[in-house]
C-alpha cells in the first residue's frame, strides 16, 4: 500500500515534468509558425509553467465544475458523514473529505482533490437513492481508498492536463485550417526556429493528446482493483461493495453531465459503453474501467 502511495507520487512529478517540456515545445512550434521569433522560446515557458502550475492546484475545482457538482445539502451531508465516521477511522485518514453532488438517476461516484487534506467526494443523487447502507459503505470506502493512495492526484492532474492538450490542439489545428500560420512573406515558412525543436513540437502536437489518453485509461484500470481490494480492507465486507456494483452495472441510465475526459474518474463507466448487441463487452485497450464481471470475480477471489 505504501509503495503505491509513493509511487503514486513519482508518477505525479514525472506526469508534470513531461507535460511542462511537451507544452512548451508544441508552443514554442505554434510561435514559430506565426513568426514570433527569438521571443517564441521565452513565451513557451512562460505558458506551460503557468498550465502546469494551475493544472496541479485547480484540477479539482476544473473536474467538479466539468461534471456540474454542487456542495451537498445539510441532509445529504449528515447521511453520509454517518458512514464516513467508520471509514475514516478504518482507513486511517485524518482529514475527511468534502461531499458534493451532482442531479442525475445514475447511481455513481468519484473522489477527486489534489491530497487526503483536499479532498472531495462527489456522489449523484441516483446512488443516494438507489443503494442501501452497506452497498454505500462500499462505494465510499474506495473512494477513500483513491484518496488515501494518493489516486486522486494523479488522476485529476492527467485530465486537466490531457484536456487541455487535446483543447490546444485543436484550437491550432482550427488556425491552421484557415489559413493562419503564415509569416510575412506569406509563405508559410518559419525558419527562423530551431529546426529540431519545431519538429520535436509538430510531432507533440500530433501524439501528445494519442499518448495522453491511453495512458490516462491505463493508470485508471489498473486504480480501480486496488481501490476495490483496500475498500474490502476497510469495510471487511465485500459483499456490500460487490452488490453496489452489480446494482451500478446494471443501472439503464446514463450520466447526463458524462464527459469523455473524466469519465475514467468514477467508480464506474458512466456512459453504459459496456454492452454492445445484447452482451457486454470486455476489457479493452480504449476502456476507462475494467469489466464489473472481472472486477467482482477480483473481489471473490480476496475472500
């Protein structure tokens, strides 16, 4: 456990690390291309620090207001924090987490925040209706669990900053279609640039937003068992949370404030992608979670 809270943290810097030296070359691209010059390089830095910077400590107000989430009311508050008060003592957290709500019948959750001090769990009223005492339980616990192992973090940090990749490339790929990108001779030629490095950023500005969607989605799978194995440590009660997920899976509706971008964050997919012609399909490379099926049968086998 402690060295997936670590590693998790490594994963963090090096995530940020990456994307400060990839936004800044796809910048430093973009200025050439509009022949900015020897300032191209300075204004390059300047952008992807500041991202970066507003990326790590607003990605949890960023992902909250994508998904429409609002502060939960006095009732709901006191409903939950009634569970809260055992898992947080279980789980070992000193900080309990802020709760929010988003409007919608599907039953789902995510947990989001840069560390277990600044933290939120964000729940819909369709799981607030629809599961019992201990399927809740359940639910909470491995929010607690991305919580506690630093998930949270990681995850918020990749979305923020994969959006906005995606965003800035399309934003330039818009430009360029019509007609932008052209110096004063009008002939489209930057080279007053280093070469290398204009090259290096076209190629980032192509792969980045590929390479950061696929890592995203792998970092969640992978989240996602060890977040159902630590519930089960918490609560000492897998039916509860097996339960909460056939009831999850099984659930007809589909999350109308779904967003691409961080559909990967909740406890499951809220877009019901999972089945296709009457069967439901199989972990894939482009899947944001395991199947429910797998997940269950890696719960049944920690019993």
């Amino acid at each position: 456990m402690y060295e997936d809270i670590r590693n998790n943290k490594i994963k963090t810097g090096v995530i940020v690390s990456i994307f400060l030296i990839v936004i800044t070359l796809i910048i430093y691209y973009i200025c050439m291309a509009f022949d900015l010059g020897v300032f191209s390089i300075v204004i390059a830095l300047i952008f992807s620090i500041v991202t970066s910077w507003a990326s790590y400590y607003y990605s949890d107000k960023i992902v909250l207001s994508v998904n429409g989430a609002h502060k939960a009311s006095p009732e709901v508050q006191k409903k939950l924090e009634n569970i809260l008060d055992g898992l947080m003592i279980s789980s070992g957290l000193e900080s309990r987490p802020e709760l929010y709500v988003v409007n919608d019948p599907q039953p789902n959750a995510f947990a989001t925040g840069r560390n277990p001090k600044n933290s939120v769990i964000c729940v819909t009223t369709g799981l607030l209706d629809k599961l019992d005492y201990y399927e809740l339980e359940g639910v909470l616990a491995h929010e607690l669990s991305h919580i506690k192992n630093y998930d949270i973090r990681l995850s918020a940090v990749v979305t923020v900053m994969v959006g906005f990749m995606v965003m800035l490339t399309d934003f330039f790929s818009r430009i360029l279609f019509w007609g932008g990108g052209r110096n004063s001779d009008g002939d489209g030629d930057s080279r007053s640039g280093n070469p290398i490095l204009m090259l290096i950023g076209l190629v980032c500005l192509i792969l980045a937003p590929i390479f950061g969607k696929l890592m995203q989605l792998a970092l969640s799978r992978r989240r996602e068992y060890l977040a159902d194995a630590s519930a089960v440590e918490i609560t000492r009660n897998p039916d509860g949370l097996i339960s909460a997920l056939q009831k999850l899976d099984e659930d007809p509706n589909e999350l109308k404030y779904a967003n691409k971008s961080t559909a990967h964050m909740y406890i499951v997919n809220p877009f019901k992608s999972n089945i296709k012609n009457g069967k439901k399909k199989k972990t894939s490379l482009l899947s944001t979670h395991p199947s429910i099926d797998d997940r269950i049968e890696a719960i049944r086998n920690l019993k």
